[in-house]
C-alpha cells in the first residue's frame, strides 16, 4: 500500500507555492537539504517523479494528485479545528476558486457574497476553458468551467448556459453594416475581444459566415470596459444575455442578427475531498446559477 505522508505532501505544495527548494525550507523552518530528502521519500513512495527539474520546478502528473492532497488536507484540518474549538473564531478557511470574467461580472458574485461570511476568498480570473489547469494543479479547489469532464480528484455537476448575443452601437451598425451583416462587411468591421484565450467572437464567425475570418480586433481584458468599448463603438463584440438585456431594450445596443447567439455551458468542479466550507460555497454558487438558462 502506498503510504505518503502529510508532511510530504505539504513539502511538495511548499515547492510550488514558492518557487524553489530553498524558498519552501524557509518556509516551513527546515534546511533545504530536508527538503530534498522528503522530496526524494515521496518520489519513492509514489514511484514516479513529482516534480520537473526546471526553474521554477513544476509538477508531473502524480505531483499535482499529491499537491491536491495536500491542499484538501489543510481545509479538512481547518474543518477540525472549527468542530473542536467553535469558540475560537479563526478568520474562515481559505478557499481558492478559479471563476471567468463573464460569470463574475454577471451572476456569480451574489452566490460568493452569501457565503463569504465564514470563508476567505481568493477569486482567480480565468477564462472558463482553461481554469481547469489550476484545479488540476491543486491550485484551486473548485473552477467554473465549460468542461463537462472531471478532472481526476474532482466532481462535476452542471450549472446553466451562458448566452452571448453579437452587439454593436447603432453608430457602428450604420457605419459598418449599411449594406448588411455578411461575410464582407464583417470581415471589415472591428471586433473587440476579451483576451487571445477569449474565442466566442469567432466561434460566432465561422458559425455565421462559414469562413475563417480575421477581421481588426481591439482586445479589453475587463469586463466592464469590455462592455463599455462596445457601447462606445470600438466594435462589435459577443456579450451575455444577463448583461445587455437593458441596453437592446433601450436602443443603446443592437444585434448583429436577430436569432444569433452562442450558447455556453458553465459547469462547476471542485475536489471530492472538500470541506464544510467548500460545500457551503458550492451550494451558494448553484443558487446564483438558477438565473442561467
């Protein structure tokens, strides 16, 4: 049977919390010679290499299952600690989620709000597609996600879709598109983008014009200026049905096509070993999530 031992993996976490052998020594009091030593006791328990030997190290396969470990350790044992001693209040355990732009901005911060009262929050702002990366690091204990698959360790349980409507100013609609919205016209139109990991924009694209197109792209890495570009006439650009409600009703902003859309499915994920906390935070988020379709 294989046998890791706590203080092995809160090594291993160590290491990659702070970046080298000598800086996680520091940290946990000890000489970086016992540092190597637990490192080369897990990698022999595990049978395989944990860590890759670059700078700053990084995590193989079983080092992230082991970081995981180590970061489910510390919420069951802040768990613990509440349980035994309800009457020393400790600040709320950690948790780091891993949340996109669109969710936070829109539907997902009232869930977090309701239950932040007994629970640190770190938010990561990270594209719904590529925030499993963190959660399989050990990273963060729950992702929203457009990823229907667990990751290993994790659950996943699905919470809504997103929609996302194609929008300008009417300026721009008749600036650009007074000949009509074609595969011409948006070829030469300007789009506004999130970030390059931001893809919705185009997904629209090739659904709509059935060609790669590469039109010019401003690109607004926040949420509100992201809206705020569009509305201004920078461009056109895909924005969540939960946010521009008002604006297509008020005239502010138009669709590019009347029935076009992009569906996104949001799901949640987070480690099976969680904690009372965790539960409580995944149980709020579901409950903010009831605005989605």
């Amino acid at each position: 049977m294989m046998e890791i031992s706590p203080e092995q993996a809160r090594t291993l976490a160590a290491i990659l919390t702070h970046g080298s052998f000598d800086a996680a020594a520091a940290h946990l009091s000890v000489t970086p010679s016992a540092i190597s030593q637990r490192v080369r006791a897990l990698e022999a328990a595990v049978g395989r290499p944990v860590l890759t030997r670059a700078r700053p190290p990084g995590l193989t396969e079983s080092g992230e299952a082991v970081v995981r470990f180590a970061r489910q350790l510390e919420l069951l044992s802040a768990d613990l600690a509440e349980e035994l001693q309800p009457e020393q209040r400790r600040g709320g355990t950690r948790l780091t989620l891993v949340i996109n732009s669109d969710s936070l901005h829109t539907w997902a911060l009232a869930g977090l709000a309701a239950a932040s009262e007994n629970v640190q929050l770190e938010i990561l702002r990270e594209d719904q597609e590529h925030s499993l990366d963190l959660l399989r690091a050990g990273a963060a204990a729950a992702a929203i996600t457009e990823t229907a698959k667990p990751v290993p360790g994790c659950s996943s349980s699905k919470l809504g879709i997103m929609r996302y409507f194609p929008v300008c100013a009417p300026d721009f609609t008749r600036r650009w598109f007074g000949p009509g919205v074609s595969a011409a016209t948006l070829a030469a139109a300007p789009v506004v983008v999130f970030d390059r990991k931001d893809d919705l924009q185009d997904r629209w694209l090739r659904r709509f014009s059935r060609a790669a197109l590469q039109p010019p792209r401003h690109y607004v890495p926040a949420a509100q200026e992201f809206g705020d570009a569009i509305r201004w006439g920078m461009g056109w650009g895909m924005m969540p049905e939960l946010e521009v409600g008002e604006d297509l009703e008020t005239g502010r902003l138009e669709t590019l096509s009347a029935r076009a859309h992009v569906d996104v499915a949001l799901y949640w994920q987070q480690w099976r070993r969680g904690s009372a906390a965790l539960t409580d935070v995944a149980n709020a988020v579901r409950a903010a999530a009831r605005v989605l379709r």
